[in-house]
C-alpha cells in the first residue's frame, strides 16, 4: 500500500487498479486565485485574491446502465459553493449546484461539471453600491468547473484531490448591470467515502445501433432581460425554432436549424438610442426583431443530454451585439420526444438572457 501510494504522489497518470469503492462520498475543499480581468469595467473591483470552500456529495455509479459504463463509470451529485470576492462592494457568494464528475487516467484525474444558482450578498445598487456593476441582482445563475489529481480511500475512507477550480457568476441580463466575474484558482480537498463497498461491473460493449435518421424538432423558449442602460424595464424574450438533428453514435449528435427572436427589451432600447444619442442616427421605428441560422452539437449522457450551438443572425435591423451568437445548455428528454431545456445565450463573453424551453422531437 505505501509503494502504491508513493507510485501515485509520483506519477499522477500512472493507470491503477479499479478497486472497490463506497457507493457514496463527501468533502471538502479549499480554494484560492484571482478574478480574471475580461473587460475594463470591472478592473476597479479586482482587489485581492478570492478564496472559499466547495463542499460536496456524490453518488456514484458502478455499470448498471450502459451509460454508466460509457462514460467510465461517473459520479453524479449536488454541491455546495462559499466564496469570498475580496472587495466590499463585490460581497460574498453563496451557491448551490447540481454536478456530474467525469474521470479519466483510470481515475486518477476527475474533471467535474457543475450548475446552480448562487446569492450575492452586495450587488449594484445606484445610492449604496454604485461600484458594484458586475452583479445587477442577488439571486443568478452560476457554473463551475473542476480539474482535480484525486485519490480516494488512502487511509480508513479518507483521501485526497488537488487541481483547478473555474467559477463563472453572472445574472445572465435579467437586470442591468452584468459584466459577471471569472475565477480561477487553485484547490485542495479532503474526500471520505461512505457507504457499502461495490465493485465496478465489467464494461461490455454496447451491442446497440444509436445511429439514427434525421429528426425534426420545434421548440419555444422563453426569458427575461433588461438592456444596458440602469433603471430600464426588464421585459419578457421569446424565441422559436425547428430544426434537424442526426444522432451519430452513443454519445454524439449534430443539429442544423433556423430560430426567430422577439427580445422586447430592444425595442426599449432602440427608442432610447434615437433619443439620447442623435449623432447614430437611429430610426425608432426599426425592427427589434432577429431571424439566426444555427449549427449544434448535442452530447448524450442518459435522459439528460448536454448542447452547444453557433448561430448566425440573417435578419438584424438594429445591431447591437454583432451578428454571431452561441448557446451552451442542458436537455431533458420526458417521453414521446417532448423535452424541456436551460440554457444560456450569449454574444462572445456578453451573456444576453437565460432560456428556459420545451420542444418536441419528431
């Protein structure tokens, strides 16, 4: 045991034997960086390094469904997040997460995905905090990521995990402002493994076709946003689609398709700029509306499925975020090939409203 542990403090990446494990585990871990400076107007608010915990609870899996076996075998559970900004008008961050881990080097490095909700103690408010304008709102959504070296079951269920840690907080444009922060640290954490212990069940090639012929899908998605400009009304963002997707194997699909946007709060916004700014030229009767073509690709977990897409507007009278937008969410497929959607709609690092949607797979 203490040549094996030494192998592995050396080489990380050496593959070692999948041994039992304890179907549960908990832990702790500590992290500590720096906020990334992604644009000029939060550069005054970066005044020290944030650090904070991320507690966690895992489930994990040992082969009982082939998607389990797909994806070696990952840990699915719910993580809690405590971050401190380091900047009184930043406050501090509270966040609770749904998280997937995925490992690879037979286990020895996990990769974890994560998605929630997190509170912000101090966010922008014009007369108490007008320096805050990073976060226009208490409650947003929030992703992290994790890269760790882990080492479960050292010493009596007791283990250990080191590596990389991004967080991602932004209110996604439901109130101005939302210029977000990103950080990124380092972290260590001590894991204890509980539960009875099971064996990993031997992987077996999926005998399956999961190749597909084309499908045809419509889907409504809805939202809520605001525009730059503080104080401004938040109003209500629709979005329709259809589109055509071929699933190319177990894990992979691509789509193809073409959406129209109705973001109200633009026709708001164009009013504003033919009025305050005279000197653009801008006719308040233009159209608000936009028209995108898109391309995607979906990754197929279980029920669930993760998508990205890059879309292209063909149709955008009034301009004002450029004409290529991108889309990164998570699918869940009920029955009979409705599926509901959350997602997150962006322009570059300027995230323009988070989606939620409901289609219908044909």
């Amino acid at each position: 045991m203490r040549l094996k542990l030494l192998l592995f403090l050396i080489f990380p990446f050496i593959a070692l034997a999948q041994e039992a494990q304890s179907g549960y585990a908990v832990e702790a871990n500590y992290f500590y960086g720096n906020i990334i400076p992604h644009r000029k107007s939060i550069q005054h608010l970066i005044t020290g390094h944030p650090d904070g915990v991320i507690l966690a609870f895992n489930r994990k899996t040992f082969g009982n469904h082939s998607w389990e076996q797909a994806f070696n075998y990952p840990d699915y559970g719910a993580s809690f997040h405590y971050q401190d900004m380091k900047e009184a008008s930043l406050g501090e961050m509270f966040g609770l997460y749904a998280h997937y881990n995925f490992y690879f080097f037979d286990r020895a490095l996990m990769l974890r995905l994560g998605q929630g909700v997190a509170y912000n103690t101090n966010p922008y408010d014009k007369e108490t905090n007008f320096r805050n304008y990073a976060y226009g709102v208490h409650l947003m959504p929030s992703t992290y990521f994790m890269l760790n070296l882990n080492r479960p079951d050292i010493w009596k269920g007791f283990g250990l995990q080191a590596g990389l840690v991004f967080i991602h907080h932004s209110n996604a444009s439901i109130k101005a402002p939302n210029t977000s922060t990103n950080t990124f640290a380092v972290n260590v954490g001590l894991t204890y493994s509980l539960g009875q212990k099971q064996e990993y069940k031997p992987y077996v090639a999926d005998t399956v076709n999961y190749r597909q012929p084309m499908h045809y899908n419509f889907i409504f998605r809805g939202g809520l946003n605001q525009s730059d400009v503080i104080g401004t009304k938040r109003y209500p963002y629709y979005a329709m689609g259809a589109y055509a997707d071929k699933r190319l194997s177990r894990m992979s699909g691509v789509q193809l398709g073409a959406e129209f946007f109705w973001p109200l709060y633009l026709k708001e916004y164009i009013h504003y700029k033919s009025i305050a700014y005279p000197e653009e030229n801008v006719d308040s009767n233009t159209d608000y509306r936009k028209v995108g073509v898109f391309g995607g690709y979906e990754l197929y977990i279980n029920r669930m499925s993760l998508e990205g897409q890059v879309g292209y507007y063909v149709y955008a009278p009034f301009n004002s975020t450029g004409k290529l937008y991108q889309r990164v969410g998570a699918k869940y497929y009920w029955a009979n090939g409705v599926y509901s959607t959350l997602g997150l709609k962006t322009h570059g690092a300027k995230a323009e409203v988070m989606e939620l949607g409901m289609g219908i797979r044909l």
